[in-house]
C-alpha cells in the first residue's frame, strides 16, 4: 500500500466506521443532510466557524471535491440512521514530508458535546497515523475560537505557537490562527488517550 511517505501517492478515498459513527467520503449525495446538519443551531451565524448556509451548501461540496488530493473531506454520519451530524477533512497534505492536518470540522449542534467528535478524531488520527504512515498530524482553529482551541488541547496536542494575521473569517475580518500538531512518536499515548475518553463515555 501506498503511504504519505510517497509523493506521488495521493490519500485514497476511504470509509470509516467507529462507535455508531461512519465517515464516508463526501459528495453531492450529502448536501440535503449538510444543510439540516448546519441548520441545527444555525451554525453559520458563528464568526469563528467557516460553516455554510443552506444556499452554499452545494457550492461548499463542489469546492471541497476541488480541493483534492491536498483534501479529502468526509461526510460525518449516525451509522445506523445515515442522518448527518456534519462534516471533517484532512487537509494541507504533504506527501513528500508525510504530513497532513485535520480540519474543516463542525458539527450539527445535537451531535456537539457528545462522543461524536472523538471517534472522529481516533478513526482520522489511527488511519493518518497506521495505515498512511503519517509523520505528524497537525490541527489549527481561530484565535477567538476557545472552545476549539480547548477541545484540541484536550486532545493532547501540542501547540506550535499563533500564525497572525492569517486568513479571512466570514465576516471579512482577518484571523490569527492557532496551530497545534501531534507526531508519529506522541500518537500512541495520544491513542490510549482517547480511547479512555470513550470509554467514560459508554461506547468502548
């Protein structure tokens, strides 16, 4: 099997299932599922977030599908339903230094707060980590964005300091942008991390 470590290996598509929750790669078959995702709590009225309104929604898929192979995003799913919770990506893929970071995450607000989001994250980490033979996984989020910044510290991550003067927030005010990385080497206490997480939540 191809790896990260080759650059002329792109990320294959790749369906992943854990604890009731599926990533499947996304595409214009989830666009009525993104907009009630995004419609639960209206996640588009928040600054700090890059989540579509219902009217972009589609335009939102077609620009992330362009985007590959430096992303892959997926579609986040309740398994046994198929509703969708939201979406999550890997992104700014760096085959040729084995490198990839995990973003353009959110979620519908019923499935925030719950153990959603670190079954994500231990599914992309273990497959980024395992099987595509990732160096370093690496995550960023908005400078005003504390309970992101929290809930990636809570990850484990470390913080690799503040990029100022980034990127364009919706609003067209310009963000500082707080990156964090995990490597090969940390992955896995970081592992054993989350799964305990899972475990206090019930679904281990």
């Amino acid at each position: 099997m191809h790896t990260l470590a080759h650059p002329a290996a792109p990320i294959a598509p790749v369906t992943l299932e854990l604890h009731g929750v599926r990533l499947e790669p996304l595409g214009p078959q989830h666009a009525d599922g993104l907009r009630a995702a995004a419609s639960d709590g209206e996640l588009w009225k928040l600054r700090i977030t890059s989540v579509p309104e219902p009217d972009q929604v589609d335009a939102y898929i077609s620009k992330a599908l362009g985007q590959r192979p430096e992303r892959l995003a997926f579609a986040v799913l309740d398994a046994a339903s198929g509703k969708v919770l939201g979406t999550t990506s890997y992104h700014d893929i760096v085959p040729a230094i084995a490198r990839l970071e995990i973003g353009y995450t959110w979620y519908a607000r019923s499935a925030q707060r719950s153990h959603v989001n670190t079954s994500c994250k231990l599914m992309l980490m273990t497959h980024a980590f395992e099987t595509l033979g990732a160096a370093l996984v690496g995550l960023r989020t908005d400078n005003f964005n504390h309970a992101s910044q929290a809930a990636i510290e809570r990850l484990g991550a470390k913080k690799d300091g503040v990029l100022r003067h980034h990127a364009l927030r919706r609003d067209g005010s310009v963000r500082d942008t707080v990156m964090y990385s995990i490597t090969a080497g940390e992955w896995p206490e970081i592992k054993a991390h989350l799964r305990y997480k899972l475990a206090q939540h019930g679904t281990v």
